[in-house]
C-alpha cells in the first residue's frame, strides 16, 4: 500500500477586536469584522495529518474517534474544498496519478512543488461534491482520508485544548454533537487538505465554513477577518494586517484560571445576543468599524499604549453585550475580574498601559505586554495567585527571567493573594500561519496510513 503523508501544524489565535454573532449561520458569516494575534506554534499550536492512499475503513470522522461523532462544520468546510470551488482556487500539478490497482501517490515527506503529472479530479469534483470525508471508491479499492488531530498538549481531538480556553474564536458548533470532543478548529484539516490535492488561492474562505474566526488562523502575526458584504460569502476572508516579525517586542501570556465547561456555549450565546442585545447591535454597526480602523493603526505603528487600551475596552464591550443579552451570559468569574483589577492597578502603579487583558468567552485571560514587562508581570501574577502545587511548572513556554518586587509595588498592586486561583501562565508571541512538518516522525498517520496512538 502506497500512501502519501502531509502533516501540518495550525496555530490559535486571539481577538483583540471581537466577533461576537452571525448574520448567516449555515455559511458563517460574521455581523461584524474582527481582528486578532496568531499565537506562536512553538508554544502553542496542533497538528493534522490527512493520509492519501488506501487503507481499510477506520471509526475516524473529523477527528475524533467515537463512532458515534459528527462534526457539522467540518464536512461543510470539506465539502466547500472541493463540491463548492471558487474563483481563484485551481489544482497545481502536485497529484500523481490515480490508478484503478493502486496508487501512485506522491512521498510521504509532503507533495512535490511541481514536475508531477497532473491526476484527475479531486475526490469532491470527481464524485458530485460529496467531500473530502467521503469515501472515493476506485475499483477495488476503497480511498478515504483519516484526519487525526493531536494538539501540543497530547489530547487527540480536533483542535488546542487548553481547559476552557480559546472556545469562541474557533468556534463549538460541534459541541452539543460531540460530547468527546466539543471545539472543533478545521485549519489543519483545511491547510493540509489543500497542500494534498494541490489546491492553490483563497483558503480562509473554505476555513471559515468549518469554524467561524478560525478562518484567522489561516494567516500568521496581525490578521482581520472581513465582515464582507456579499451574500454568498466570497468576500468574507482573512487578510493579513502585519506579519509575525512586525512587532518583535510583543509578549502574550495566558493565565489559566478554569477548566470547567461553559453553562453557555459560544453558538448558542451569539445567536442568543444577536437576538436581543440592542447593544450588540450599536456595536456592530457603529463602535466596531472606528475600533479596527484605530487598532491596524496602532499595531502599524507599534503603539502599544494605544492597541493595550483598546484592546482591554473592546473585551470590557464584547462582555458588556453577553450582560445586554436577555437572558445575560457569565462568561467571566470571580478570578478574572480579580485579574482585571490587577492589571489597571499595575498599569496605574506605571502611570501608562504596561499590560493589557482580553477575555473571550471563558475566564480565562490573555495578557499582552512587551518583552521587558514580562519578569516583573509574571512575577506581579506569582505573588497575587501563589501556584498550589505546580510551583516548578507554574510558568510555561517562553523562558521568563526572575524579578525582584520593590516594596512600593508590591503595596500598590498585590493585593491579598488568592493561592491556586490560577493554575498557570503560558509565555508566547505572535507566530505564523500553518506550517507544514517534513520529518516522517512527526507525522500523526503511520506507514498504514491509519492515525498512531498518542499519549
């Protein structure tokens, strides 16, 4: 059996200006734009390996492998890959040929950029539209994909699991289908798809269809979301405000606070606010527009005291709207706003904007910073939220040098220590878009072409 191997690795990525509610749900059209910082994948990032080639049917449907799974988005965003192609999208020269006895597939270090004899129609054209996730019959054989998804942090699933992290800006349609695995990001699948049958052009339209402002994560460093105007959503794409070396300087830091599943899931709350928050309403159309013509000035001109202020009035509104809706949505607890009154007490103590906090939709924070800001933060954070247990392990991904607290600070800004409240704090900074791993021993298929079991 010849099977051909593209593993990739997708990033996550975190809004500074916020979406928040759908105008069209089927095609996930956004009522506002949106902008936000892709997170580096060194620190935080997943991987996706679709396997071309022919193998046996395996329980294995969108990344999960209960057979009792079904995701809704990504079927939908593979079935756009290839049942719904768009100007722009065409097949490069990277299959090799489909043959009815086997399979000439191309080697598993990744396709080749050119020089391949062109094969036939995707699986998705070939056979009416009906995706990627179906099964191709070809003679005997059966061709299917399997797409495994295993994050940084060992859990085999569809998308970073941190504990109640990052669940609103990739999206959890799937979360009441699937009770294994409840946030779904398509960007791996859609990355890696691409790159195996050789699709070439927009790819943040078809990410998009999977799983709202996931289509981000598509793009590395600063990235905005278009709300776009036209009905059928080919203009609702994620385009590229800066780089990842745009601004060397900016630090992220994510302090965990909980694991607890959300009451209220992202889906079901935008759709709730979108019904009855008048506030959300102003928002999209008035406030949002101005923000995000201030904010890619800001990052532009690497203004930090500007794009920090803005960012932490933008997740005060997008929690402000959660309140407006009817009933209200509780994103936020106790820890989180004893995080935000820490960060205004710091920034205070400065006497400018050092730090600033945004909060999707979960209590968890995500604080942006410079460089030379972080040792003392991180150390401002230590004393505030004592670690419990892990006090070796409390501070992970980019190394953080120790800080010594003068006595002034410690008095204007560490207020009585709540120990364990945060469970810890990840280091990390902008990074790029999907990346594509070479080394065989990276990849999340084995030589069978079936997913290998991970830790």
């Amino acid at each position: 059996m010849s099977v051909a191997t593209v593993t990739c690795t997708a990033p996550v990525n975190i809004a500074v200006i916020k979406y928040w509610g759908k105008r069209d749900n089927d095609l996930i059209l956004p009522i506002n734009s949106s902008l936000s910082v892709t997170l580096h994948q060194d620190q935080v990032g997943m991987g996706s390996g679709p396997g071309s080639g022919l193998s046996a049917p395996h329980p294995m449907q969108g990344g999960c492998e209960s057979p009792d799974c079904t995701d809704p988005h990504l079927p939908a965003a593979q079935d756009h890959h290839h049942g719904h192609r768009q100007p722009g999208l065409h097949r490069g020269p990277a299959m090799a040929e489909w043959g009815g006895g086997g399979c000439g597939a191309p080697p598993a270090a990744g396709l080749p950029a050119g020089g391949a004899a062109p094969g036939p129609k995707a699986p998705g054209q070939q056979h009416g539209g009906h995706g990627l996730a179906q099964p191709l019959l070809q003679g005997p054989h059966r061709h299917q994909e399997q797409l495994p998804h295993r994050s940084r942090f060992g859990i085999l699933c569809c998308r970073l699991r941190l504990p109640g992290w990052v669940s609103r800006d990739t999206g959890d349609t799937a979360s009441q289908a699937c009770p294994h695995h409840p946030d779904p990001i398509p960007v791996p699948a859609v990355s890696t798809l691409a790159r195996l049958y050789g699709v070439e052009g927009e790819l943040s339209e078809v990410a998009r269809r999977g799983s709202g402002s996931a289509c981000r994560s598509m793009l590395g460093g600063f990235v905005q979301w278009q709300r776009g105007e036209r009905p059928d959503g080919r203009d609702s794409i994620a385009q590229q405000v800066a780089p990842e070396t745009h601004w060397p300087e900016l630090r992220v830091l994510v302090l965990v606070v909980s694991g607890e599943k959300k009451q209220v899931g992202s889906t079901a709350g935008m759709q709730t606010s979108v019904d009855t928050s008048p506030l959300l309403k102003h928002r999209a159309e008035v406030v949002v527009p101005e923000r995000l013509a201030l904010m890619v000035q800001h990052i532009r001109e690497r203004d930090f005291e500007g794009f920090g202020q803005l960012t932490m009035q933008d997740s005060n509104q997008f929690h402000a709207t959660c309140l407006d809706t009817f009933p209200p949505i509780f994103y936020l607890n106790d820890i989180s706003r004893h995080i935000i009154a820490l960060a205004h007490r710091f920034n205070a103590h400065h006497g400018c904007t050092k730090v600033a906090y945004t909060f999707d939709a979960g209590p968890n924070a995500v604080i942006f910073l410079l460089a030379d800001t972080v040792a003392e933060f991180v150390e401002v954070v230590r004393r505030s939220f004592p670690p419990a247990t892990n006090g070796d392990q409390f501070v992970r991904g980019l190394p953080v040098s120790s800080a010594s607290l003068p006595e002034e600070l410690l008095t204007a800004v560490v207020a009585e220590p709540v120990p364990g409240a945060v469970q810890y704090i990840l280091h990390t900074k902008p990074g790029p878009g999907p990346q594509f791993l070479d080394d065989p021993s990276q990849h999340l298929l084995g030589a069978d072409g079936l997913p290998r079991r991970t830790a």
